[in-house]
C-alpha cells in the first residue's frame, strides 16, 4: 500500500513537470501584448512599453521566462500580479473558498443524488422513479448558467430568502444557494448512475442470498445493494470533485463568489501568465491527490481491488 | 427516514455556521463603526472593479481603481458633475503666457498620516510618475512639462518650488488647457512616506481626499474596498455619508442582480443584458445620460507604415475621402442605437462627446455623419471611377468586448446602402487586437474608441489625430488641423480655444480619419434607500454626495 501510494507520487513528478511547462507555454503563445491592453484604448509610448516589458520579464525569450519562473516556483516564489500582489496570497484567499464551496457542492450532490437514486432503483418503475427521471432529466439538460440565474432571481430577488451574491467572506449560509445550484448537474448525474447501479446490483444472486437467509430490507438495502452499487458513483465523484475544487467560473461568476474560478477567469483575460500558470500548477496538483485518493477508496469499498506491492 | 435525518443535521450545521459567522460579521461592523463619525454612519455600497495595478495615481487609468483613488485623494482641482473645474487642494491656479503656470495651495492641509500637503507633494508626486524608469502608466500626462523625456530619466525641471505653499509649472509650448487637466488622478499628491516603499503605498494608500482607507488591509483583493469618511478633508467634496464600499464584480451581471436584490445602492455600469428591462426594473432610479466616450472605426490614413498598405489602397487621396464620406453616410446610426443598445448610445454629430463643453452637433459638414443612402450610393460610384471597388469591406474588433451586434450592424447597414460586401473582422481578445494595430500589422478598418481622462475637447483630437500623437493608431496628419490644435492651445480664453477646436473638427469631418459613431451613454442605477445620487461628467457617480436613509 505506502509501496503504491509513493510510486503513485513520484508519477505526479512529470507529470507537473509537464503540465506547468505546456500551460506556460499556451499562455505564452497567445497572441497579443498583454502589457497593451493595460491602456486601454490608448497607445502607450514604445519607451515606457519597454520598461514594462523589462520588469515582467517579457522581453526575454519563451525559455529564459520559463526557468525564471520554475525557479521562483522552486523557492516558493509564485511571482506577482499585475496589481502587485503576490500570486501566494491570491492563491491562499480564493482557494479556502473554492473549496468551502465544493465541499457544500459535494456533500449536496452525494447525499441527495445517493437518496433519490437508491429509491428510484428501489422502485423502479414507480411513480418516484418517473418524476426522478424527468427532473434529473431537466437539469442535465439545463445549462448551469439559466439554473444560476432562475435561483438568482427567484431566492434573491423575487422572494429575497437568499442573497444575490455572496459577499467577500463568503460565509457558509450565503454559500448554499451557489453550492446548490453547482451541485444540480452533478445531483441528476449521480441519481442516475446510482439508480442503475442499484437496479443492477439487486437482481444478483448475493442479494437473494442476503433476503433467503432470512435478512431484513433494512439490512440488505444499505449493507449488500448500496455498497456494491457505489463504485461506478464514486469514481465519478472524485472526478467531479475535482472539477469543483479548480473553480467553477460560471456559477463563481454568477454569484460573485471571490473564488479561484473568478480569479483565473480575470487571469486569463489581463493574459498575467505567472498568475495562470500558478493556479494550473495547483490545480494539477489537487486533481492528482483527489485521483490518488479515489483509487484509494476503492479499495475500501471493494476488498476484491488491491494495491499490491 | 435516512433523507429526514440527513435533512436535519444539514439544517443543524448551516444553523451553526450561520451563528459562528454571523458573529464574524458584527465584530468586523464594529471595527468600522469605531473609525466612522458617529452622526454620519450609512456606508454606500456601489459597485467596482478590482483595480488592474496598486493604487498609484501615476499607475492607474481604468476605472476600477480610478474611482477609488477620486475618493481618497484630492487633486488641485475637482470637476462637478457637468465637468467644470473648481479648486480643490490649489488656492489659485494662475498664468499670464499658458506657458508657465504658478500654484499656490491652501495652506493648513493634511493626509491622513498627519503628513502636511505642500507644494513639494505635489512636485515630487510628479516627478516619481515621469520618470522614465518608474514606468509609470500615467506617465504621458507630463510629457507637456519642460525636461520630460522618453528617452532616459530625466527631472521635470519645469516644476519649481516657491515655497511650502507656491510651486510654478513651465511648459514646453503653450497649453490654455492645462489647468483642467490637474484633476485628473495622475497629477495627485503624495505624502512623502510614499516614496520609501511604493510598492506597500499602493497596497494601501494614503491620501487627503473626502475619504480614506478604513485601515490597513482595506483592500480585500477581488473582493472589495472599505472607505470611511476622511474628517480632516476641508474641500468642496464633503462626504454627506458615512463612508463608501466598493464591491468588486467579475460580473455585471451579478452586479445588477445585487442592486435588484437591495445589497448594492448604486450601480455605474448596467449588463447588456438589463438594456431591455433596466427601465421597468427600476422606474425613476434608472440613469441613461451621455457620457464623455466617443466609438468610432479608424480607416488608416497614412498606410506607409502598415505592414500591408496594399490592403487601403482605395482608401487614400481623393478616392479614400469620397469612400469614407460614403461609408458614414451609409451606416443608420439613429436605427443602429435604438436596436442594438436600447438608445443607451447617442449617435455622434463630432468628435467629442455632448458633456464636454464646447461641444457642438452643427459643426460645418456634421451632415457626413446622416444617413443618407442616395448620397452614400452617389459618392461611392464617384469614386468606383477614380478606380473601381475590389473586395470586401471589414471592421476588426475584440471578441471579448461585446462589440459584435454592432459590428454586424454597422456591416449590414454598409452592405445594403452600398452593395458591397461588408463583414465584422474578430479577433478573440483585446489585447491580440491592439497589439495588431499598435505594431501596425491590421489589415482591415478596425474599432475605436476614446474616453475622456479630462473634461476638455482637447483630450478628443490632440492624443488622437494630432500628427505623430500618441493614440494616432491610423497615422492621420494634417498641418491644418495641428495648427488650429495650436492656435487653440495658445489662446488665453478656454471659448477661443473652442472656437478653433471645432474649426479643426470642421477638417476632420472632411478627411474623416476616424468615423464618428456614437457617445457611450452611462447607464446605471441606484437602489430605494439612496437619495441624491448624480452621475458625473465622466460617468462615476459623485459618491459624495450620496446620502442614505
């Protein structure tokens, strides 16, 4: 098990390596002075360009820029933003509330979708099942951007129970609203997938089993169908997770969230490639721990899946 | 069974949460309260960018952060809302040639480290954003002032202090218009504990405006900012409020949403989004004026330098000018404005913008800018016999800058008065579209447009179509018109300086270097608990004047 779980770090090695060095390059590629667009629609004096130029290094060609910033990264330097502050400290707001956020998301998503799935297999067929089917139905068909905006208007505006947007603590209370609507796609996913899985799984020989040894519904349900229908729905929680974790800019966006989808979202249009490059590094990183971590609990989901060595 | 429980420990935590944070939020109002006089307590929330660089007033020159470097410093002079200029700082701004200027300040003033305003606030204020290796982005506002230079770093040796009270200011030619340009946020003072550490001063400044930061760490980065009311400011800019919070959005559209939702009071900016319903959203609290932001597309006039000037070549010398004649009088500007933005754009009749004064809609030959298909069509075969049309006419714009529905219809409005082929030209950022014109690689017309930084018809015409200015992206030049800008910068009285401003526009609507489209209106709003709330001149709300029941 530690045997897996170091060789599973030392891949994550090349794999940053080579993440970091292909968005810096993508960032570096884009056409385009970003150092221009700071003014707007007037054009600076090719002196005073030059000198701006000099101070972020981008007078210097595509490698050199690259092993200035790799070094920096190395001394925990993650280079500074176009308005001066230091991209650690961007890093360190935002991502505590992205992740509050995906947290609530996740719990949401899980518990919810897990529920509804597990009747919806249950009863398959049933009136619950139907109506299940066709709100999963909705919101995958829903883009997040009108389930943002319907849950805007209708919770903050219309009936004012929420607010509109979430304010620069980002408290947990003004969180849900956000955190539900991130969580409606994934929830109708995860219905889904559980409810199939459940379906699947109850038609097993180990389940009549169970029932002939004379076992109650309230024993088999959680122990011998839930369980065993889990692994397809945990996969795909991790992966989401994931997701959740680098941003979402469109619901951040939306609800003003100060978040790091909001943060890279700007990044990206100011083209402050130090900025992007260091939220992509971290996000990489996070995406390899959750993966590692959603390997992991396989393994405690299904002994028969082994680490070995 | 398992949903109810879940259901009530998911209810019992957010409870928890609610209390702990809700007890968060009361010890930060309590902070802010201490800082705030205690007669005048209601903190105006208006909306806000993040500021793209720290706050320095040399550095900064978008609105995100110029709006709150307007708040928490004064400047020599202050515009009201119509644009006029008053004293605010300066006791007496005065000059005998519009060459050399001498200031004398109030005495008696303070920042709000205790620091005294002196003429040497001002001078080295200016020094530190004109040097050439501070690279500054305001840098240009003192390219007028005797011993600038791009060249190397060099003093502005036209700046001379007096005495504590008095400096005077020596111009390299004369400027009649230079007085109104102090207001402006790069020629702000400095207290001289700025000059140790700029980098920590622009994180969080220090100033001598109406108000200033509510402590260290007001700026919560791409979130908000908290201003409180500065007592020891004594200009015509007295906060009538409590204090002011400007909260950052990625979004306009949120932004509009927090003003329906009453958590935002004033709002500067309306999404494209609301233009079709802002008005019933909002009744009487809706604002829809002109603003000073012109929009034009630029044809290059002098192609020498393009990279490609094979791609203008029907648009020089006689043929160019009927062709462009043409162009304007073929787009539908009233129609476009009604449709495309909801009348939140006022079609141009000049090259400058309604609020600025000396602006005028009956300039000799404003009729270029009608639309008149009979004359379009009559012009354009004019010039079809100098030498016949080839290709397809296309205007380049910034994808990301919600310029396509009138790119579109603009190209439209050409295409059937015309009958050539005419499309929009995307480039998929701003900066990957500036960067094309500024290195001069563009090979289409392209969008233009220009807000003021003073309220002056100068700022219109001199950067833009002056030869060889700065923002002159389509290389126009003009010895007549460059003498008018002279003549009119020369003279002793700013209404003679206008007269030979609009002379010199008189010539641009002639060669059309630019053609002229429409003022951006402000459209904005403001919540029910406000009252008095005035856009200025230049589109930010006088926040000062802002009170709150």
């Amino acid at each position: 098990m530690t045997g897996y779980i170091f060789r599973r770090i030392l891949q994550a090695i090349p794999v940053f390596l080579g993440t970091t060095f292909l968005i810096y390059f993508m960032v570096f590629a884009m056409p385009g002075d970003p150092l221009l667009a700071l003014f707007g629609d007037r054009t600076p004096n090719p002196a005073v360009l030059a000198q701006l130029r000099a101070q972020y290094h981008l007078d210097q060609p595509f490698i050199v820029q690259y092993l200035i910033y790799m070094g920096g990264l190395l001394r925990g330097d993650f280079g500074i933003s176009f308005s001066g502050e230091p991209v650690t400290e961007i890093l360190a707001r935002t991502f505590p509330v992205t992740i509050r956020l995906a947290i609530m998301a996740l719990i949401f998503e899980t518990i919810l979708g897990i529920a509804v799935g597990l009747i919806s297999g249950l009863r398959k067929g049933k009136l619950f099942d139907a109506s299940s089917l066709v709100v999963s139905l909705i919101l995958i068909s829903l883009p997040i951007f009108v389930i943002a905006f319907v849950a805007q208007y209708v919770f903050g505006v219309w009936l004012g129970v929420a607010r509109t947007t979430v304010s620069s603590t980002a408290p947990i209370p003004e969180l849900i609203m956000p955190a539900l609507v991130l969580a409606s796609v994934a929830f109708a996913q995860i219905v889904r997938l559980t409810r199939a899985s459940v379906i699947e799984t109850t038609t097993l020989d180990f389940v009549r089993t169970a029932y002939s040894k004379g076992l109650r519904t309230r024993r088999v349900v959680p122990v011998h169908i839930l369980r065993n229908s889990l692994i397809p729905v945990v996969t795909y929680l991790g992966t989401d997770f994931g997701v959740l974790l680098v941003g979402a800019t469109i619901t951040e966006g939306i609800f003003n969230v100060p978040g790091v989808g909001n943060a890279l979202y700007q990044a990206i249009i100011r083209g402050e490639g130090p900025t992007v490059v260091s939220f992509v590094t971290v996000m990489v990183l996070i995406y390899l721990v959750v993966n590692l971590l959603v390997d992991l609990l396989y393994g405690l989901l299904d002994p028969r899946i082994r680490y070995v060595k | 069974m398992r949903i109810k429980r879940l259901g009530v420990a998911a209810i019992a935590l957010a409870a928890a949460s609610a209390l702990t944070l809700s007890g968060c939020a009361s010890g930060g109002s309590n902070d802010t309260a201490a800082t705030t006089k205690a007669d005048s307590t209601a903190i105006i929330t208006a909306n806000g960018s993040e500021p793209q660089n720290p706050l320095i007033p040399t550095n900064t020159n978008e609105t995100g952060g110029g709006k709150i470097l307007d708040s928490i410093f004064a400047g020599l002079v202050y515009y009201d809302e119509k644009g006029a200029p008053h004293n605010d700082v300066a006791e007496s701004i005065t000059t005998d040639d519009n060459i050399t200027y001498t200031v004398k300040i109030k005495p008696g003033q303070k920042f709000t480290n205790g620091e005294p305003v002196t003429a040497n606030s001002f001078v080295d204020a200016w020094n530190y954003g004109a040097l050439l290796s501070n690279a500054q982005l305001s840098s240009y506002f003192f390219e007028d002032i005797e011993g600038f230079s791009y060249d190397k770093d060099s003093k502005l040796t036209g700046l001379k202090v007096v005495d504590d009270n008095t400096f005077t200011i020596k111009l390299k030619s004369a400027l009649a218009d230079f007085p109104l340009r102090l207001g402006y946020s790069a020629f702000y003072p400095l207290p001289a504990s700025a000059f140790d550490d700029m980098k920590a001063f622009g994180e969080n400044p220090v100033g001598n405006g109406p108000y200033k930061l509510a402590g260290d760490g007001a700026w919560k980065h791409n979130a908000k900012i908290d201003l409180v009311v500065n007592p020891d400011y004594d200009g015509g800019r007295k906060a009538k409020n409590g204090g002011l919070t400007f909260v950052f959005y990625a979004d306009q559209g949120a932004a509009y949403s927090d003003l329906l939702g009453g958590n935002l009071d004033v709002l500067d900016a309306l999404p494209d989004s609301a233009f079709g319903t802002y008005k019933s959203d909002l009744g009487d609290r809706a604002v829809n004026q002109p603003a000073a932001i012109f929009q034009s597309f630029t044809i290059p006039s002098d192609t020498s330098n393009y990279s490609n000037p094979d791609a203008f070549k029907h648009f020089v010398g006689e043929e160019g000018q009927l062709r462009r004649q043409a162009l304007s009088m073929a787009i539908n500007r009233p129609e476009i404005t009604k449709v495309i933005f909801q009348d939140t754009r006022t079609p141009a009749s000049d090259f400058t913008s309604p609020v600025i004064d000396g602006w005028s809609d009956s300039l000799e030959g404003a009729d270029v800018l009608k639309f008149n298909p009979d004359k379009a069509k009559e012009l354009w075969a004019q010039a079809d016999k100098i030498s016949p049309w080839s290709g397809s006419f296309k205007i380049a714009y910034n994808a990301d800058g919600g310029h396509q529905g009138w790119v579109d219809a603009v190209c439209n409005s050409i295409k059937n008065v015309l009958n050539i082929d005419a499309a929009g030209k995307p480039y998929p950022t701003f900066a990957e579209a500036r960067t094309l014109i500024t290195d001069r690689k563009i090979e289409t017309a392209f969008r233009t447009g220009w807000q003021a930084d003073y309220p002056g018809l100068f700022n219109f015409l001199g950067p833009l179509y002056a030869t060889n200015a700065g923002s002159n992206d389509g290389d126009y030049s003009n010895p007549e018109f460059d003498a008018l800008l002279k003549k009119g910068s020369s003279e002793s009285d700013l209404d003679a300086a206008n007269a030979d401003f609009q002379k010199a526009q008189e010539i641009l609507l002639k060669d059309l270097p630019a053609i002229p489209l429409w003022y951006s209106n402000v459209t904005g709003g403001y919540g029910e608990k406000v009252q008095d709330v005035h856009f200025g001149w230049n589109s930010v709300p006088l926040y000062y004047e802002i009170t709150k029941s």
